[in-house]
C-alpha cells in the first residue's frame, strides 16, 4: 500500500530541486569567497547584489569581481619597478632637502617606496588652464620634436579641437620621428568617430595601439570596466604634459553637451626638467604591455641628475598594476599633514571611508578644507554617490563650491598649506584607487602652490558655495536616489 502512494518526481519537480540548491550554494560560497582581499564595503555591496539576485549577480562577479591586470602585465610593471630602484639608487640618496615642514620628507618617502620612482629637483612647471589653448600648446612642441614623441591619453579623438595637434603628429612621423600613441581602447571607442580616428591613424606613419583592449575574438579578455586613465605626452624627453585633459573636443563630440552647452573644464601642466624622463619610463611601460616592444634606449637614468634649485617633483603611478593604492595612500598622508589649508578639486568625488576620515578629521582639527566639484555631473550614478558624502563633509566643517552647471569641472588638482601641488589624471573616487591606471605628480614648490591657488581663485569667483541647512532640506527623493548610487559605486 505504502508504494503505491509514492509518486516518480516529474522533470520540473527536479529542475526546481537544483535551482533551489544552485542557489543555497551559491550564497554559501561568495560568503567566504568575496570578503577576501576586498575593502568590507565593497564585499558587502557585492554580497547584497548577490543575495537580492543570485545569478545575475553572480554572473556579474564573475564578469567585474577581478580587478587585477593579467599576469603578464603584472610581470612588466614589477620587472620595471625593480629596474627604476637599481637605476635610480644612487639618485635617490642626492634628493635635495625641502626647505619646509618635516611631513614633506615622509610623504616622498612613501611614495618612492610605493611607486618607485625618486622625487628629483631642477624642474620647471607651467600650469596650462585654457582649454584649445593646451591642446594647441602641445601640438606646438611636437612641431619641435626631432627624435620622438610619445602620447599616452584615456580618450583620444580626431576632430576639430584636436585637427592640429593631429597634423603635427603626422607630419613628425613623417619627417622620421618616432610617434608612438596609446589611447584607451574601451574610453575612446565610447566616443562618435572612433572609427574615422582609426581610419586616419592606418593612414599615417604614426605607431599606435589600444590600451587595455577588449577584443575577445582576438583572445583579447579581462574585466571590461578597468582602464588605462593616464594622461602623458613626452617630446623628445625634455618637455612633458599630464593633468585631467584628454585629447578630445570640450563637449565631448556628443548632441546633448553642445545642445546644453555643456563643456569640460581641464588643468593641464607643462614640464621641463628629469621629471620628464619619470614620465617617460610611465608611458614606456604601458607600451611594452600593449606591444612586447622595449624602448629601453629612450630610459637611460644619467640623465636624472637631481639638480638643485628649479622644482621638486615627483611621479607617483598608481593602478590595478600595484597592490597599495598608492594614490589613496599619498592623498591620505597629505590630508593628515595639512596644517592650514587643504584645496581638493576632483570631478568625481566617491570616497572610501580612510578618505573620508582623513577629509573631515582635517576639517575638524582646524585645517581650512574646501572641495571644488560640479553642481551637476556627467554621469548619473557618480553624481549621485557623491551628493550621498556631502552632508558628512558639511557637518565636519568641509567648505564645498559648485561648478555651476552646465559645465563640467573635470581638472583634478590637490594642494596643501603653501608647499605642496598634486596634479595628474587621478579622480578622489573608487574607481581611479582600484580599477584606473592612473598618474599624478607631486610638486613641491611654493611659486608652483601659488600658480594652482590663482587657478582655485579663479573656481571660487563663479562657483556657489553649498550650505548644510540648504542641504539637509533637499527633496527625499533626491536624497534616497543619492544613498542608492552610494551603494553602486562602492562595487569595485
């Protein structure tokens, strides 16, 4: 009697079995498996995305969870870390003594034991504000190229803003320059008329490649969201650029921005001096990555003699191809420093919570710290995440001004008291601490600090200044959407 009541379980009785167990397991496993190595915020964004939709989640994880390089290009950047400290040994022992506060050696210190280069003096810097006038300025020095130049940019794009600088570059490659040229392949492709850009450098003389590409058919695979940030251009090893800009129109080729007026705002800075050669070595890096080449014969260090006088500068890299986030911890040190007056411009300000311990505990202390961002930003969810800081900022006593709309403050600068400058392609945001290839320069100067205090004048003329009460009264809409996009951005 008793077997006759039990029935056989159907097909879909047992397709049901396994998806319940596939989902039991699955939460079991990323419960041990996405903590390790992750900030505890991150983990728990991911386990959250997980758990509320396990298999799109986790499919997720599995496409964005990894933000390392490959081993390969892990292997080149350790190779050349260790090339520059044997190289530059002798170097590093000649920095010359800043005339300044004490923390300032510290803060060179932490940065050649993380990103390995030397702080190296003789230096001159000219902090480039205009717009065309930086794409033109550089165009002008590749006209003067007699050896080679080398161009490195996030977002690359022939159009009519950067027609020159083009031209220049072709007609250099064509008079026997060597032009190498690396632009992000994900960054760029993003853009209208990357094609036509394609197209035309096919056409040149010009030696160039995508950074970080993803081209599966051409067995090209990694996580589809890390980037090569930087922004480096090299001429014949005596002059050198970086800052926020990329070589792109101001509205970024798109209907919307030019409909709405919408424009990007940059800082670039211009460099003479061994620095230049630091730079150098940056890009000759992210070269041999993309293409197996070795400009090795372009990196002697002689010529890295630390002279006195002039500026001391110092290139910190930063990125998935080290494992200290070396910008973040630079940024860190600077905040606990300060003494007076901290001025932080980032268009996108997203910070983990060591930086947001460090921001507001200087602005608790006594420290002046103002933040310039955007009123409104170009994107949505990093906008969003960043509303969600600024009532912690406000209260700990953080002055915040906003771009007015509907430009775009995208120059990403940073100074402290009268003696420290940082300028480079790095945001203060996850992204760039993990995810971007990133470059800033530290100066420490106090003519160079005054240069960068004109231009944060200049953002404070027209910028409105944000107050708590205003704050706090906002919409609670706006402020659920704000803690929604903190969640997101916290997935790195």
């Amino acid at each position: 009697m008793i077997w006759t009541t039990l029935t056989v379980p159907t097909p879909s009785a047992w397709v049901s079995v396994l998806v319940v167990l596939a989902d039991l397991i699955i939460r079991i496993v990323v419960l041990g498996v996405i903590p390790g190595n992750r900030r505890p915020t991150t983990a728990m964004a991911w386990l959250l995305c997980i758990f509320f939709l396990p298999y799109i989640g986790f499919l997720l994880f599995l496409m964005f969870g990894n933000f390392r390089l490959s081993r390969h290009r892990r292997q080149t950047q350790d190779s050349v870390n260790i090339r520059i400290v044997e190289g530059t040994a002798e170097i590093a022992k000649q920095v010359p003594a800043y005339d300044g506060p004490a923390w300032i050696n510290s803060a060179v210190e932490l940065n050649r034991n993380l990103g390995y280069f030397p702080a190296l003096g003789g230096n001159q810097v000219q902090l480039v504000r205009g717009y065309q006038e930086s794409l033109d300025a550089m165009a002008a020095e590749v006209r003067t190229a007699t050896d080679y130049v080398n161009a490195e940019f996030y977002i690359m794009s022939s159009d009519s803003a950067t027609e020159n600088l083009f031209r220049e570059l072709e007609a250099a490659a064509q008079r026997g320059v060597r032009v190498r040229v690396l632009f992000d392949h994900i960054g760029s492709l993003r853009v209208p008329g990357y094609r036509g850009m394609i197209r035309r450098l096919e056409g040149s003389k010009i030696l160039w490649r995508r950074m970080l590409p993803l081209l599966p058919v051409r067995g090209q695979w990694r996580r589809p969201d890390l980037r090569n940030h930087r922004k480096i251009l090299v001429v014949d090893g005596r002059v050198g650029y970086t800052g926020s800009q990329n070589l792109i129109e101001p509205t970024y080729r798109k209907k919307h921005n030019a409909k709405i007026g919408r424009q990007w705002v940059e800082l670039m800075a211009r460099l003479e001096g061994p620095i230049v050669g630091t730079l150098n070595v940056m890009f000759a890096t992210d070269w041999s990555s993309e293409t197996e080449e070795n400009l090795e014969s372009q990196l002697a260090t002689h010529h890295w003699n630390s002279f006195t006088g002039g500026v001391l500068c110092q290139v910190v890299p930063s990125g998935p191809g080290f494992v200290t986030e070396n910008n973040l911890r630079l940024f860190n040190t600077l905040l606990y420093s300060a003494q007076e007056r901290v001025t932080i411009s980032s268009p996108y300000f997203v910070p983990d919570d060591s930086l947001l311990y460090a921001i507001t505990t200087a602005a608790q202390r006594g420290v002046h710290v103002e933040l310039f961002v955007s009123e409104v930003g170009d994107q949505f969810l990093v906008h969003h995440a960043q509303r969600s800081y600024y009532e912690a900022l406000l209260k700990a006593g953080v002055r915040i001004f906003l771009y007015p709309k509907p430009l775009v403050l995208h120059a990403k600068h940073f100074t402290v008291d009268q003696d420290v400058a940082i300028i480079g392609s790095s945001n203060m945001d996850m992204r760039s601490f993990s995810l971007n290839l990133e470059v800033s320069v530290m100066m420490i100067d106090k003519d160079v600090v005054k240069q960068m205090h004109e231009v944060e004048e200049e953002y404070r003329s027209v910028c409105r200044e944000l107050n708590l009460e205003e704050w706090v009264n906002r919409p609670i809409l706006a402020r659920y959407v704000d803690n929604v996009a903190r969640l997101t951005a916290t997935v790195a």
